[in-house]
C-alpha cells in the first residue's frame, strides 16, 4: 500500500489549446478562450457561448477507421492520450500491457454521435442506427476504444461522478498503482456540445446566459451569472515513482492526497451545496497527504460561476484555512466549464505551474460578490511550498478534493524510450 | 495495519419475474424465464422484439412522490434496491457513520431511457437537429449525467461517503462493487451501498444491438429465446433491473452482530485490447481475471463452489467463456457447476453483473445453485456442466462470478462462506 503514485505526462486538448504549450501559453497570458458555439447554430438557445478546441483535426490523432466509430468526446481523448504518452517519454503501444492500465471519468458521454443516431431512428425512413451506435454513445466507449489502440490492459475504469470525476480518475489511478500496475492513464475529455446536449444542461439551471463571451463566465464575481459550457480536458500518465525513476522519466508532481464526499442533498434552485462536506473532501485530502492548511501553496477553486454556490465555496475555503488566507487561482473563465474534463484541466495547471515554477494569476474576479473575498492571484508569483489543492463539485451534490505536490522546477530531460521493468501479468493487492 | 476485509450484509434485487430478493430468488431457482414480447413501446419495426421487463411498482418500492417524479426508471430501480438492502441489513445509521458511508453504482447506459423519450419531444420525432429546449422536461440533465444514479441513492439515505458511477459497460455492475471494496479496504468507507441498474428496454438500444445482430431474434418463443451454452443459441435478450448490496467492513459488522451472507473475497479485472464488441476465442484475458482474483482470496481452483458465467447466449461470449474457465481453473472446471441466470432475467447490461453477485450471495446463504434455463442441446465447444433447467442444492462455499463487455472488460469476482464462528458477535 506505500506505493506512491506520480504524474509523468501530460496531454491537454481544451479551449486553451492541444498540448502543455499551448495550455500554458493560455493560462500565462490569462488569455481567454470562449467564444460563440460553432459545433452547431446556437442561435435558438440562451446559452451560446462555449469553450471549443481551436482547430481541433482529429485525423492527426487516430485513423479514420477508429474515428468513424467514435464521437468527437473520444476524438478529443485520442489526441490527450497520445499527447500524455509522448509527454511521458512512453511508446504508444504499452510495451508491458497488463502493466498499463486506463481510468478516465466521462459525465455524458458520445454526444454528437448520440444525437445523429437518434435522429435517424425517428426522423428516418428506416427505424434503424447504424453499426457504430452501440459503441460510440455509451459511457466505456473511449476507455474501451483507448484500451485496444494503446494495449492497456491492466484493470481500467469509467467513472461519473459529473464534474468532480475528473479528479476522482486520478485517485482511482493511485489505488491502481497501489495495487500493482505501475502505469495508469487517468483524467477526462468531454463534449457536450451538441444541441441536444445543450438542452439538457440548460435544464440544470446553471448555465450563463450572458451573450458577451468577456462577461459570461465570471465566478466569485458581484456579475457571475452561471457557467459556460466547455469541450476537451487533460489525460495523465499517472506512474509508480520506482517505475518513473527507473526509466529517467521527467516527474511534474505526486498526487500526495484525495477526499470525497457527498452533500446527500440535490443540485437546486434553493440549494448551494453543503460548503460542510465540502470542507469534509478538502480536509481528508490534506489529511491524506499528511499537510497541513497553512502549507497549501495554492488552490484551484471549483468555480462554478453560480452566485449562491460560489459563496458556498468560500465557505468552505474560509472553513479550512481559517485567518490564514491561502492563494487561490481559476483559469476555468479562459475556457469554459468542460465538466469532468474540466476538473482534470485545473490539474494540469497545477502541475504545469510547478513545471514552469509560476503560479498563474486568477481569471476574475474583477470585483469579488459580498462573501466572496478570497486571496486571489493577482499576479503571478514564485511557488513556495509546492502543495496544490484541487477542488471541484458534481452536479446534485458530489464532492473531490486533489492534493498534488509539485517536483521542483528544472528543465526537462529527454526521457529514455520505454526502458521498462519486465513484463508482468498485473497484480492487485 | 491489518487488512480491511469486505463482507455483504444486505441484498437488494429489481429483477424481471421476481421485484425483491425473495421473489428473484425463487423465480431462478425455479427455472422459470421472464423474457417476453416488449411490451414498453410496439417491437414490431425491429428485429429483435423481445425483453425481460420488470413489473415494478415505484409505490409499493416505498419511493416518494418526489422520487418517483424526478428519478428516471433506472434510479428508480436501484432506489428501490438500496431501501430493501438497508432494511435486510439491519444498519441504522449515527450521523458519524453517514460520513463513512458511501454510494458506488454501475450503468451501462445510465438515463438513455429519459433521454430517448425527451429528444422524441424536443426534436419533434427528429425533425428538428436544433432541438427545442423549451420542451424539455425539468429533470433533463439528470438524464444527461449517470451520476444522478449514486447521487439520488446518497441522498435518499443521508449518505455524506464517496458517491460514484462506474460504467465501464456490461461489466459495470461488478467493477461497481468491486470499487466498492477498494474503497473499503483502503479505510476510505466502512459501509458502502454497492451494485448497479440499467434500464436499457427503449428503441435506441433495441436497434443499436439489432444493428450488431448481438440480441437474439427468436421473436416467436420469447420464453426460451435466452439459451446460454445451448448450441442453438442465437444472441442475447435485453433486460433491466437492479440490484444493490450492503457491503461493510468485516469488524463493522461484527461489531453490532449482522447476518453477513459472505466476504467478497476477490476482485479483479483485465482488458483483452482486442476488438470493442469481439472476442478471442482463448479467453486469455477472463481467465487472467479469474487468476487474479483467486489470488487475491488465496483459493485454490479446486475450491470454487460455484460459477455464475457471464452466459449472455451469444456464439462467442459462451465459447469465449469456457475456454476461460477451462483455462484459469484447469481440471476443476469439469467438476464445477456453472449457470447463467440470463437464461431466464435476460441481460441487463451494466445492472446484470450486480444482480449475479446478489444470486451469489444468495446461493452461498441457501445453499442452492440457479440453472442455465432453456438448455437442450449440446455444443461441442461448451462442454462444462451448466446446471440444465433444474437448480441443484449444494453447500456453496465460494461462489465466482464474471463478466465481460463491450470495450473488451473482463471482470472477476469471488464471494466466500464465513465460518460461523468468524460470524458470531
């Protein structure tokens, strides 16, 4: 059980670019990303800002025989998966398979896809859907389609915890590791733009209708008005450390700590979250990783840009870290809420902000909601501890809490190619 | 630290036939099938019309007017799962163990069901690709988010644990408990309400495993259309339903004196990477499963009482599968009896891995096995002892259970007998 777990790659495909590059450049300039939908014509809809992949061309990253079967969802975490591995220094066939292992979080699934199918099963002529639909819209398609391609054979996971999952995958990723595969892919891609998509989430309530794409997405703001839906996310390699050393792979950060809770109360007009369990999650994470409040570097913030739960989180925050203000950050303005891609995104951050030894100003608040006064970046500034805190919410009520303890700053050696430790038939205690 | 070990304490089962574990009991043990003519919306258009539909009462489940207004046929199910299961396991929680207390659920496909019948309004029958919003009812995004199923079950109990969806397919409803366990073993829960539902009987899924040809076509004897091992048969019979377990810490259940049906012994899974719907014929990544669960449990392949196979009925799961066994459990795969309870509840994706481990668990305290019904004929590649028809009463000691799904998951689980005295309070 004393396995520790750390990330070795890196693979974002968001709003804020494809790759740790683009990504970084984004967060750097605080440059922000959202902007009309172009998936589809939102011009029906309240909501018609959203955060999309600039340019995504998914023939770069699997070929048409894969892309065909899938949906843009999986599109997307084909591109992060071959960006992680490539990031890691790691074959994209896994060269021990039943060592390699694949755990991502996915809210909704095969949108895109879904919706074609389901019009043409009742707007057609036929009453039928094609040969793709029974793998392309359910919740394992790009786990599954990810586990073929790159020979992850270990014991691999889909989890749905709505945006706190991508978080989750991470954790589970460690248990994994803990239990004997010494490489686990983890994190989310999501996309929820189609129109049907669009309509259900409007249905949560919780969705900007601000048509100005620069005064959308504002959380902790006297202005938020809800969120903007987004695309994309982060995938990680997620490695025992004797594993990682061993093959000289460069290390951005452990994942140290983790905590989950549930508020057993339902996402609501009249409700804002229990900042209680909230409070509960952050504090078994610290626990977790052995730090204590005062030696959290910085927080990236849940930020759901609604004003009653983002009050609520500064509750909780006030909760935890007590007199001591503790820096928090969001870059979730620059891109748009990408629900468990999203979460997965502010762990690259992190990790990248340890890589880069910067923490990144805050996007907004320009003028923080009675309540919601926290410590927020104002400028970049030199990591000191190296503790990051991750935070985020599931819709109706889910909790998740991240610590990652960043690698010092240096430059990046060019890992050596997939020098693995013999092959294993995987283990699980 | 000493190893957290994992016992079930309660059962709760939505099954075709049988709505409640004793019910669900007796219509397996019976060997009666619950697979008939769809009757949720008219069959006819497609090629496969048939199903194993549950008779569910969300009133007599003791769901509340709220429930039953905002949770979709699926939530409803594993609610009405998770109330039987308390209730059977005797806890009553302090608020202290509602913090230790989590919610870990399996779907295949979550609220496709929901989904369906609101894109039919909103697009006005698929007319419209932009969607009118405005028709939508107001629980469209619990539909959207399979997260609804542990979040509703979370909060119908006041459950303040970790709360997560597992949906890895068809092998949801195994890899849910066994994330369960994990969670458990790992001090991260002491009790955590674990299983699965899939409510999956609705035109898009009939025709997307018609456009596979997966789903058997035998429209014209729907009683015995589900013929696992029988080498007449010609594909699966879609199905719903649910069941939840009361998993618990071993020394928390003890503690306050439970009825524990058994220990979950063993957990693991193993991905083939070959083919997102095929499988090799050797079975190679099953039985590595399999291997890997025995060890876990420190059994030997000679101790296994009792396999309920993953059985779905189509040509290759079942050769598939016992090559696997053949594989990981050597000559003691002759000796073992081995069933398929979808041969009379059908398959209900992601929910049927979790109704098999309740079967386990019920085998294992009544000392009964469940028959593969509707075998008549041999085949020479499934040439095990499938328990034909009829239930076969025996002392099970340890039960294995398996499953295997689309994405190409293979999952193993083993349940065990508790020796009495490790019972006692």
């Amino acid at each position: 059980m004393s396995a520790r777990a750390v990330v070795t790659g890196i693979g974002v495909v968001a709003p804020s670019g494809v790759g740790v590059d683009a990504h970084w450049a984004t967060v750097a300039s605080g440059t922000r990303r959202t902007g009309p939908i172009t998936l589809f014509d939102p011009t029906p809809y309240p909501t018609r800002v959203a955060g999309e992949v600039p340019d995504f061309a998914a023939p770069t990253w699997a070929e048409n025989r894969r892309l065909v079967q899938t949906d843009r969802w999986t599109h997307l975490g084909f591109a992060a998966t071959r960006l992680a591995l490539d990031d890691a220094g790691l074959p994209e066939r896994a060269p021990d398979p039943y060592g390699y292992a694949v755990t991502l979080a996915s809210s909704s699934g095969g949108n895109l896809f879904g919706q074609r199918e389901l019009q043409r099963l009742w707007g057609g002529p036929s009453r039928t859907v094609g040969a793709y639909q029974s793998i392309a819209w359910f919740y394992a398609a790009s786990v599954g389609q990810l586990s073929i391609h790159h020979q992850f054979k270990g014991p691999s996971g889909v989890l749905v915890s709505e945006s706190a999952g991508g978080l989750d995958s991470l954790a589970h990723a460690v248990r994994t590791v803990r239990r004997g595969t010494p490489v686990v892919i983890a994190g989310a891609t999501e996309c929820p733009l189609s129109p049907y998509a669009l309509a259900c989430q409007l249905a949560s309530g919780l969705l900007s209708g601000e048509a100005d794409p620069a005064r959308a997405y504002r959380p902790f703001d006297a202005d938020a008005a809800g969120y903007v839906p987004a695309e994309g996310g982060a995938v990680f390699v997620v490695e025992e450390m004797g594993h990682a050393l061993a093959r000289g792979a460069r290390i951005y950060g452990e994942v140290t700590g983790w905590g989950a809770t549930h508020d057993a109360a339902h996402t609501g007009p009249d409700s804002a979250g229990d900042p209680a369990q909230y409070a509960r999650a952050v504090r078994l994470a610290l626990d977790r990783a052995a730090v204590a409040p005062g030696d959290v570097d910085v927080v990236l913030p849940d930020a759901l840009g609604v004003p009653r739960y983002d009050r609520a989180e500064a509750d909780a925050l006030r909760a935890v870290f007590g007199s001591r203000p503790v820096p928090v950050t969001t870059q979730k303005p620059l891109t748009g809420r990408a629900h468990q891609g999203g979460s997965a995104l502010d762990v690259a951050t992190a990790l990248l902000a340890f890589a880069h030894d910067t923490l990144p100003a805050s996007a907004g608040p320009d003028r923080p909601a009675d309540g919601c006064e926290l410590d927020f970046l104002r400028s970049p500034r030199r990591p000191d501890s190296r503790v990051a805190l991750v935070c985020a919410r599931g819709f109706d009520g889910f909790n998740s809490a991240l610590v990652l303890r960043g690698a010092a700053a240096r430059p990046a050696p060019r890992p050596r190619r997939a020098t693995v430790p013999g092959p294993t038939e995987g283990t699980d205690e | 630290m000493t190893a957290r070990r994992t016992v079930v304490t309660g059962v709760g089962v939505v099954a075709p036939g049988g709505v409640t574990r004793d019910r669900f009991w007796k219509t397996i043990t019976e060997g009666r099938t619950a697979t008939r003519r769809i009757t949720f919306f008219d069959p006819s258009p497609f090629r496969s019309r048939i199903a194993a539909e549950c008779d569910f009462d969300p009133v007599a489940a003791g769901l509340t007017e709220a429930e039953r207004r905002r949770a979709d046929r699926y939530v409803q199910f594993a609610l009405a799962c998770s109330i039987e299961a308390l209730a059977d396991s005797g806890l009553e929680l302090t608020d202290a163990q509602r913090d230790r207390a989590g919610v870990v659920l399996g779907t295949a496909v979550g609220g496709t069901m929901a989904l369906e019948q609101e894109y039919v309004t909103v697009s006005d029958s698929g007319r419209h690709w932009l969607v009118d919003h405005a028709r939508g009812g107001p629980y469209l995004y619990q539909a959207l988010v399979p997260s609804s199923l542990a979040a509703d079950v979370a909060c119908r109990h006041g459950l303040h644990g970790p709360a997560q969806v597992v949906s890895t397919g068809c092998t949801s409803g195994i890899d849910a408990i066994g994330y369960a366990h994990q969670l458990i073993a790992d001090d991260e829960a002491d009790v955590v309400l674990a299983g699965a539902a899939d409510s999956p009987i609705s035109p898009v899924t009939v025709a997307s495993f018609d456009a596979i040809k997966a789903t058997s076509p035998d429209n014209d004897d729907p009683a015995h259309a589900s013929r696992p091992f029988d080498a007449d048969r010609h594909g699966f019979v879609l199905a719903e339903g649910a069941a939840v377990l009361v998993l618990e810490e071993y020394g928390h259940a003890r503690r306050r004196g439970a009825h524990v049906y058994c220990e979950l012994a063993g957990y693991a899974s193993r991905s083939n990477g070959y083919h997102m719907t095929g499988l090799r014929p050797d079975g190679l990544e099953m039985a590595l499963a399999i291997s890997a669960a025995l060890k876990q449990a420190r059994l030997a392949p000679e101790q296994v009482s009792y396999v309920s196979a993953h059985g779905s009925g189509t040509r290759q799961n079942d050769r598939h599968e016992t090559a696997a066994f053949k594989r990981a459990l050597g000559e003691a795969a002759r000796r073992v009896p081995v069933s398929s309870i979808k041969s009379m509840v059908g398959h209900s994706l992601g929910a049927i891995g979790s109704i098999e481990m309740a079967a386990c668990a019920l085998a294992v305290e009544y000392g009964v096995v469940p028959p593969t019904a509707n075998w008549a004929t041999r085949d020479p590649e499934c040439d095990l002892d499938y328990v034909p028809n009829v239930a076969r009463e025996l002392p099970v000691d340890v039960a294995l259970s398996v499953g295997s799904g689309f994405g190409g998951f293979q999952s193993a689980m083993l349940f065990r007998r508790l020796p009495p005295a490790a019972v006692a309070a």
